[in-house]
C-alpha cells in the first residue's frame, strides 16, 4: 500500500502568508504537495464554518495562516483571527478531531517558514491518519 | 518664454525608459518613448534570471512592455532614433527619424506566415547571435509592439531585387518595400535620455581567446541558460556536449586601465554569482569558479546571496585576475592561467567552458545622442551628473537616468528612471492633463443573466511550470470541468500577443469569465484583469490559478503530483470564477498632500521635488536640525564639503511656499489609507495628506566590542572626517579596518559605503600629509562603479592594503595591529600605529519598527524597510500610496539616495496627480433585510467602516425603530473580517463571498469536478 497522502486545505492570506508562500517559490525551497491554497484578502476573513465545511468534504486537515500579529495589513485583523480559531481548535477536540487545524503566522519574507509550517502539518497530518470524516 | 508643452520625449526603451514613461505617463503627461531597436525591453529582456531573487527576468519585465504598450499616454516609437534637438527646456522640438520596418504596422498581425517563407538567414541579435533569425522579424516572442520588421541590410527583395516571398504570402498586404526612413518632428517639455549600455567587446583582449567556441561572453551566457535561448536553457558546449566545468573570468573590460576602462561595471560580480548558481540549478553536478580581484556584493541582499553561493552551492571564488586562457593545441580544451593569491605561483586549470565577465561600455549610440543633446559627457562616454543632481545634465531640460551615465543594477536604474522622471515632471507641472487622453474601454457586457462561459488559459512559463507541470495533460482536463467553454495551452500568458489572443479567445467563445492558470496574483492579477476589460468584461470575473510558485517551483522533483496539484489549483479557481460577479468601483475626491518622514538628503529631496509640482508637502524630522546622517560626514567624495550641498538644500526647503517642516518632531499616528491618511504629530498638530514617503534613514554603527573601539585612538570614519576638517589629526601611522561589525553573523549585510568613504578619508590623509603610512585592512574592496577612481588614487598616493578573511581578523593592541596578509603568502605583520580607523556599517536608526507599524509596511531582518520589489518596484511598498527613499531601504550613498528620493516622489506624485482616487470593488456591504443590529461588526472593524442607524421598520401589524448596520465604501478596505463575525450572514464580503469561498471548498473535495452536485 502506497504511503497515505494527506489532502489539505491551506488558507492564506494575500498580504503576508500568500506573499511568503511566493517567496519560497522564487527561492525554490520544495516541500510537500499536499497542501491546496485559498486566498482571501485577510485571515479574518475565514470564518468557522469554512474550517468544518472543508473537513466535512474530506479535507485531512486544514491549515490556516496570516500575517504576524502586528503585522496584519487590515491593522488587527489578525487579532480576530486568533480568537476565532483558538475557539475552531478547542472544538476540534470535542469532536475528535484534534491537531487537524492549526494557526501559524508566516510574514511576506518568510518563504523558509511557509516551507517549515507546511511539511511539520503534513508531517503531523500524516500521524494522524486520514480524517475520520473523509468519505472513501 | 516660450509656452510649456506637456510632454516628454524619453530616449530609449530599456527598463529605465520605460519607467520613466510610465511614471509620467501616470502623472498626466504625454510621453514619447524612443527606441532604435524594433522592440522596447532593452538588455533586460535578454536576461535570464535577475539576482539576488533568481527571478525571471522576463516575467518581472512583461507585464511592464505590456503596460507601456497600451497606456494610453505613452507613444511608442520604435525603430526611432533622435536625429536633432532644438529649443529649451519646456519647449524643445526634436527630429525623429522612423526607419523603414517596410512593414504596415497597422496591418501586420505578427501571424508568421512571413517567417516561414522567408529564406535569408541572419545571426539573431536577441540569442547575442547564438542563433539564427529571418530577415523579415519579430525581434523576441514577447516584443512589444508584436509587428514584424524586415532588416534591409539582409533581405533578399530590398538587396537584390528577387524573392518577395513575404509579399507574397503576407493575407493583410502589410508588406510594403516602397516605405523610407521619415522624419517626424515632435513639440516636449523635457527630454529624457535613458539610452544604456554596450556590452564590452572581448575580441580585443586576444590572451582570453574569445574566439574559442566555448569562450563566451556573459551575456551569451545568459542567453544559454534562457528557456527562450538558443538550446532552450540547456548549456551545451560547441560539440553538443554538456559542460562539467565552467569558470567566469571577472573584470574583462572593467577596472583596466591599460586598455582605458579603468572603472567598475558594478554589475558583473553579482550576475557572475547568480549564473553560476543558476547553471547550478540546471545541472546538480556542474563545477563553477569564479575568478575575481574582489567580490563586489555591496546592495541590498547582495552579501547574503554571495555567502550561499559560496557556502551552500558551493561555487568556487578564487581570488587573482587570470592573466589568460590556454588552449591545448592537441585537445583543443581550455585552461584558466592565473597567479595564486599569496604567492607568486601562476597555476593553470582546465574548464570545459569560459565565460568572460564583460564590462559595461557606453554605447556609441549614446555618445552619438548625447552629442545632439549637447549634454556633457566624462572622459570615458559617461554622460556628466553631479552627487547632489545624479538625474540632472548641463542642458536645462534634458535628464539622464540609468547605465547612461554609470554603470548600475536594474533597481538603482529604475529607481534612476523615475528619478529623472520626477525632474522632468517638476518643470511641466502646470501642463499636467492638457495632451493626455482618458484610458477607454469598450463598453462593458451584461453577464448577469448568462450561464457561465469560462476560458481557461493554462501557462507554460517558458519551462518555468512545463518542465515540472505536464501542461498538455492540464489542459484536457481543464476542458471536462462544469462550464469551461475553452481551454488551451500558452507558452508566456503575459506576452502582449498572449493579452491579445485572450481579448479575441473571449470575444470568439463569447467567454464570460476567465481564469489564467499561471504565476501569482500578486503580481499579474492587474494585467489580465485589464486584457478582460478591453475585451468587455468586468475585470472581476478573472481569477488566476497560481500553477508557478504554489506548485511547480516548490515540486520541481514531483512531476506527477505536481500535474495534479496543478489539475487541483485550477479546478478550484474554475469553481470560484463560475461564481464571481461583476464589480464597480466608485471615484472620490481625495487629499493631494504629500508627508515625507525623515529630513536627510533623501527626505528633504523627496519633499522638494513633491512640494515643486504644486503639492501641499509635510516634512517631518526627529532631530531639531535638518540634514541627517550627512551633518555627521564633512566631505564627499568628489571633494567639496557636504555643506555645499546640505546648505542649499534646508535653504529651499525652507523657503518653498508648498512645504512644512516639522523639525525636533515625530509623527505618531497615523489613519486611514492612500489618499485620505490623517496623522497626528508628538506636537499635537495634526495633518492630512494622500501620500506618504518614508525617509528615516540610517546611521553609523557604533562599533563597540570591535577591534579596540573606545580607546582614544580608535575612533570611526565620521569621527575622522570631523578631525581631518579641523585638523587634528595627528598620526603618523594610521591603520583603517573595513567590515568593522559589518558582514558578520550580527549584520550579514555589507553596508556599501564604507569601501569609498575609506578610500576618500584616506586620500585626505595622504594630501594632508604625504609622508604618512596609510594601511587599508580590506577583506574586498568595494569601490563599485565610477569610485573605483578613487582606489586607483589612494594605491597612486602609497596607501597600502592588506587583504583579511573574516576568520582571521586583524587584533588591535595597544599602539600596533597585527594582521595576517592573504595577499602576501598569510604572512603575519605587526603594524606600528597612533590612530586606527573602523569602517563601521550603516544601521538603521531606532524607531523604524514604529514607523513600519504607523504605515503597516515591512522591515527586513536587517530592520532596513522591505520594498515591494527588489527588482523593478525599489522605492514602492506593497501598500498602496506608501513609499521609500534612501538609507530606510539600505545603505547607499548620496547620489543614490538622491536619485531614489526622487524617484519616491516621482511615484506619489503620479498618484497625487489624479484628479480622484477609485475605490476598489472589493468591499463588504450589508443585507438590511438579515441584519440584526447586533453591532458585532462595528466591533471588528478595524476602519470603523460599518456604523449602527436607526432605521424605522413598517409592517401590516407594526412600526417600530431598530439598528441596523451600513458600511462607508470609502472607508471599507475589503478585509472581510465583518462577514466573518457576522452572526446572519448578513454581510456579504464582495469577491470572497461565502458561497464563493465554499465552492471553492467543495471543488477541492470533488476531484471528479462534480462541482455543482454539492454546491
């Protein structure tokens, strides 16, 4: 049996962590395949319900990133963000599903963390095994 | 006086002429952009990847050849070349000749059937003549304008009389063999002269053997490693085989006095490194050395990508200048003959291939233009310009910018560009607007009750994504997903015929929604937007799949799962797109002030040249005098003191009607966005103002902990320049120590400046007193460009200098230095001396962390401000309206931070010009019938854009007063964060919907593209 590969749905934003991810392109850092990107223009924009619709649709994980506090190009947006996903991340738990979503903030200049942030999650996505909720 | 003409004739079409016209073309002023050569783009355009990003060089420059080409200020004249100039500054007439191209560029659809037939064959001058070209032509695939050319000298029909095959097979009669040169005489305000560079011609120099096949120049080489070159990115030597071993040759017509040239190109230790590394990238086994006198990595990031060059790729830098190359008259290989450093020892090593680092010459072109301009040129072609006016010619109204007047990278060139665009905006700013005409689209389509038609166009990148991305197997895919009508395969999506062909893919599928599959939104999201305005449609019904740097640049071992990531990315944008609705942007008045922060030279310059074209202009400065971190030096280094220039300068801005200046001040808040910006002052003023520019600076570090610093005797090269000034120098023996806390784990960086402000203290010291010993400790000397004058100086003067690595630094004691000599064998010397000079770096200043928190802009991990891009956008932020200048963004010198100062203002103005800001479509509204007055979003809002109001709610049973929210367009900036919170949904994020968003969701679940069984 081949090796299982995660699928994963990776939320960025467009001012830093999309912009990192662009950065480790042009810096050709290669890191696993598994994740798909979905831009919005600020990680307050992603609201819970994205989070449990991709994992309701088979997603394995789902990763969602933004500026570094302070950073946040919508000021504080980021603030928001955090509280909504501390919540998503607690109720994961309850659910079963702990450790398939995570927050990281990863700035325009960090190709080398958008690498390190997503081959640790598939790293971790992979121990888990593939999500109870995924439909075979 | 004669009356001002609002335009601008900008000679030469390389990156920096194109910049120049695009800044003033945005500013409101007509612009002829002249070009000898049939395509604007320039050497750029023959680069392969731009150092020290390794970007591709044309996908940076594309989308710029594709603005220039269909703005509607900018008037190309290409295969142009200026034959007379006559009049003054604001008015001058100039006589240009356009050559036969003995094509109707009004008929030619650059279609090819001409090329086929074509049966004369010509070296091909865009593969540096690697390859052949017809003599009827498209000079490279994303030429701009795309119409052929046919080159007299070579076809058979205007030679001989015979063939006429493209006449022939040419369906529009675009052929015309009747057609000469003609003159058209155009009326300008100002001239700007931005003509470049020749490559040095090797052929002189016969002991490097240029005539060798597998000696080739830089260039060549860049053009070998271009998927659009010759053997499509694969290196090959002459006999087709592919080399193990390849060496760059530094300095060939550069830093050679014997031969004339005695300066440095600036340029060729970078690109040497960057192909190097890039050959490298092509082939993991490949050997490369560089053979250099010094590495010359002194911008930003420059140090840091020649440290991984050396200590991670592990490309060889091998310190002598190669007296020659060798031939083996039975073999016929070549052999590197250079002197081992240290030593007296010559040593010979064989290479497969040898790639002669070339100089940049001045262009007999622009010598020629710069005769009929009747501006000034220095005694080696360059065009003459001043420290305190680097833009600014003898001539009133002509301006040069670029490697016209010194060698320099592509961003100092454009920072250059735009500088000169500013000087010429300064004297035609009353002409803003009167020769200009509206951009105008054809009117726009109703899509609002149509299915969607979707168009996908899936990009090769050159091989950028095909050689990782099976892009053939894409596209079939592509087309079985719900309601993509049409779908194909495009070698650069971004070419202007690319842009074309989709207009006309759209019009032919009656296409209402179009996704390009190619590299990142973040930089041609525009381009394509607006190719779907001028073919009908609202620019929002675009999205990009970005297949390039999310996939085949970080999978480039994964071409299976590469493709169907790939086939993933697309199908989700396909979702989206299918979903997108059209939208509108609205125009508002704004505020056309401008606020610079820091009042150095590169502050006080941006201010100047913004309050000069008639804007209300804020100077705000910490210290209680102007002048920065130049108050602290006393000369420059072409001798006069750096009072003759500060002087003048705090006098204008003192005395300029438009301009306020805040000294012993510091802005600390700030609100709002481009074009509405309030701020508040430590005095408790408070300003508004459209634009802002960032200027703090830098200052010498104090370099506590190296080399004895603290004890009287060791001071730094500021505290020199003070004691020189007063005299007070008295020291017999003075020892100066480069990289003093500089390109170390602390600050990786070089800092630029240190080697030419060294080289100037210790001509000084010298012309004060020749009898003194002066030592140079150097681990490379940095004296890049025209300075290199002064090296040569201080060795004519008996300055001595001795080389040292930075793991074997020199120790100061107590009245000697001692130091291991590379240059002499590692011989170790003890050095008797009063006085000990430490080049200290540039650092930035403190608080920057808090102005980048006031605007929401970047640093870098030097805490340097992060421009948006290294390459083509170096005085920009990625913040709308927010700009950069001077030290802020790197050490520079003075002439540097000039030129970017004025190119900061020459960018905020172009926006400061308009007579109203659009808003963008992006933004959130509210669904008045779902909102519960909850006031969540109030909460959220970081712009206080949404606002509860009482509303008077009427029914059949009862009237009652509730709270509903309504959110400003002004204000809104489309975050999103509202519809988030909201608890009804009723707000609706435009373009990032949650119906949008969730198909997107789905589409990624569905691999089988059943979108809209789940949906």
């Amino acid at each position: 049996m081949s090796e299982f590969e995660p699928r994963i749905v990776m939320f960025c934003c467009n001012w830093c962590s999309y912009a990192g991810a662009d950065l480790a392109g042009v810096g050709r850092l290669q890191y696993p395949t598994n994740t798909r990107v979905i831009r919005v223009m600020c990680s307050s924009r992603i609201q819970p319900t994205f989070i449990l619709q991709a994992l309701k649709d088979g997603a394995d994980g789902v990763l969602v990133t933004g500026c570094h506090i302070g950073d946040c190009h919508y000021i504080d947006g980021n603030v928001h963000t955090e509280k909504r996903m501390e919540n998503v991340v607690e109720a994961m738990k309850l659910l079963g599903l702990e450790g398939r979503v995570h927050l990281e903030w990863v700035s325009a200049s960090e190709g080398p963390k958008f690498k390190e942030t997503v081959t640790e999650f598939v790293e971790q996505i992979k121990a888990l095994g593939p999500s109870p909720l995924r439909a075979e | 006086m004669a009356e001002l003409v609002g335009a601008v004739a900008v000679a030469g079409g390389g990156i920096a002429g194109i910049q120049s016209a695009l800044d003033l073309a945005d500013s409101g002023l007509k612009v002829y952009l002249i070009e000898s050569s049939p395509s604007i783009g320039g050497v750029m355009a023959q680069l392969d990847k731009t150092f020290p990003t390794l970007d591709c060089s044309m996908c940076t420059l594309s989308p710029k050849l594709a603005e220039a080409a269909r703005h509607p200020n900018i008037e190309l004249m290409t295969y142009s070349e200026i034959k007379e100039i006559s009049g003054a500054a604001g008015n001058f007439e100039v006589t240009v000749t356009r050559k036969a191209t003995y094509v109707d560029p009004d008929k030619c659809t650059a279609c090819e059937l001409c090329l086929a037939k074509c049966p004369s064959k010509v070296l091909d001058e865009y593969n540096a003549g690697m390859s052949k070209r017809k003599a009827i032509y498209l000079p490279f695939p994303q030429a701009v304008p795309r119409v052929m050319t046919i080159d007299a000298d070579h076809c058979i029909y205007l030679t001989k009389g015979k063939c006429g095959n493209c006449k022939k097979v040419c369906e529009n009669d675009a052929i015309d063999y009747e057609m000469k040169d003609k003159d058209e005489v155009i009326n300008v305000g100002s001239v700007i002269l931005s003509t470049g560079f020749a490559p040095f011609d090797p052929t002189e120099l016969e002991q490097y053997h240029y005539e060798h096949p597998d000696v080739v120049t830089s260039l060549e080489f860049e053009r070998l490693l271009s998927s659009s070159g010759p053997y499509v990115g694969h290196v090959k030597m002459a006999n087709g085989e592919t080399p193990k071993k390849i060496a760059w040759l530094q300095c060939i017509g550069s830093r050679n006095p014997e031969i004339g040239r005695p300066n440095c190109s600036a340029v060729c230790c970078m690109y040497a490194t960057k192909e190097a590394m890039v050959a490298m990238e092509h082939d993991s086994e490949l050997e490369t050395a560089v053979f250099n006198i010094d590495v010359r990595a002194f911008g930003k990031g420059f140090e840091q990508f020649y440290q991984r060059a050396k200590n991670e790729k592990g490309v060889r830098f091998i310190r002598s200048r190669p007296s020659g190359v060798d031939i083996d008259p039975v073999t016929n290989r070549l052999s590197v003959r250079y002197e081992v450093e240290g030593s007296t020892e010559t040593a010979g090593e064989e290479f497969d291939m040898v790639v002669l680092s070339i100089g940049l010459t001045p262009s007999e072109s622009s010598k020629k233009l710069a005769e009929i301009a009747g501006v000034a040129m220095d005694e080696y072609g360059n065009i003459e310009t001043a420290i305190d006016a680097p833009m600014t010619t003898n001539v009133p109204g002509i301006f040069a910018c670029g490697t016209i007047a010194a060698p320099k990278d592509i961003p100092d060139t454009v920072a250059d560009a735009s500088g000169a665009a500013s000087k010429a905006h300064s004297i035609l700013a009353s002409e803003r607007g009167t020769l200009v005409t509206e951009r105008t689209y054809p009117p726009e389509k109703d899509i609002t009750e149509e299915e969607p038609r979707i168009g996908v166009v899936v990009c090769d990148c050159g091989i950028n994504i095909a050689s990782v991305v099976r892009v053939p197997e894409v596209v079939e895919y592509v087309k079985t997903l719900p309601h993509v009508v049409h779908a194909y395969e495009q070698t650069y999506a971004c070419s202007t015929d690319s842009l074309d062909n989709i207009k006309d893919v759209i019009k032919e599928h009656n296409l209402n929604r179009v996704v390009v599959a190619s590299c990142t939104p973040r930089t041609h999201e525009p381009l394509f937007q607006d190719t779907c305005r001028g073919a009908g449609l609202n620019p929002y019904l675009f999205e990009l799949a970005n297949i390039r740097e999310h996939c085949s640049w970080v999978h480039q071992q994964e071409p299976d799962l590469a493709t169907e990531k790939a086939k993933d990315i697309i199908r989700m944008s396909v979702a989206r797109v299918a979903l997108l609705d059209p939208l509108y942007t609205q125009k508002l008045d704004f505020n056309h002030g401008g606020l610079v922060i820091g009042g150095g030279v590169a502050g006080m310059t941006a201010a100047l040249d913004i309050a000069e074209k008639g804007f209300t202009t804020y100077l705000i400065e910490r210290e209680p005098e102007l002048g920065g971190l130049l108050r602290t030096f006393t000369r420059l280094q072409d001798g006069r003191t750096t009072g003759e220039i500060l002087d003048p300068m705090i006098a204008a801005v003192k005395s300029n009607p438009n301009l306020t200046v805040y000294t012993g001040t510091t802005l600390d808040e700030v609100e709002g966005a481009m074009g509405r910006f309030k701020g508040k002052l430590s005095d408790g003023t408070e300003i508004e103002f459209g634009s802002a520019i960032i200027a703090t600076g830098a200052n010498e570090f104090e370099p506590e902990g190296y080399f004895g610093y603290g004890s009287d005797n060791v001071i730094t090269q500021s505290a020199l320049e003070v004691k020189l000034d007063e005299g007070t120098v008295d020291a017999k023996n003075v020892v100066m120590i480069q990289c003093a806390g500089g390109r170390n784990d602390d600050r990786p960086y070089c800092s630029r400046v240190c080697c030419t402000t060294a080289m100037k203290n210790a001509i000084r010291l010298k012309e004060e007193d020749p009898e003194r010993n002066i030592y140079v400790l150097y681990r490379d000397i940095r004296t890049y460009g025209v300075w290199e004058d002064l090296y040569t100086r201080a060795r004519e003067l008996g300055v001595l200098f001795m080389r040292y690595t930075e793991d074997d630094e020199p120790v100061v004691g107590d009245g000697t230095v001692t130091i291991t000599d590379k240059l002499l064998n590692d011989t170790l010397f003890e050095i008797a001396t009063d006085l000990v000079v430490l080049s200290a770096p540039l650092v930035a200043p403190e608080g920057v962390e808090n102005t980048a928190m006031l605007f929401k802009v970047p640093v870098d991990s030097n805490r340097f401000f992060l421009e948006a891009h290294i390459k083509l956008r170096p005085v920009d932020f990625a913040t709308d309206g927010v700009f950069l200048a001077g030290s802020a963004q790197a050490p520079k010198l003075v002439d540097e931070s000039i030129s970017q100062a004025s190119a900061a203002a020459s960018r905020a103005c172009s926006i400061l010009a308009k007579e109203q800001l659009e808003t963008s479509g992006v933004i959130s509204v509210v669904d008045e019938d779902v909102c519960i007055g909850c006031g969540r979003c109030t909460e959220v809002c970081p712009y206080g854009a949404p606002a509860l109001k009482e509303v008077e709610i009427v029914t059949e049973e009862i009237t009652y007063i509730t709270r509903k929210s309504e959110i400003d367009p002004a204000i809104c900036k489309g975050c999103g964060s509202c519809a988030a919170e909201c608890p009804t949904g009723a707000i609706t994020s435009r373009h990032f919907t949650t119906k949008q968003i969730s198909a997107v969701i789905d589409a990624f679940a569905f691999a089988d593209g059943s979108i809209e069984e789940v949906a």
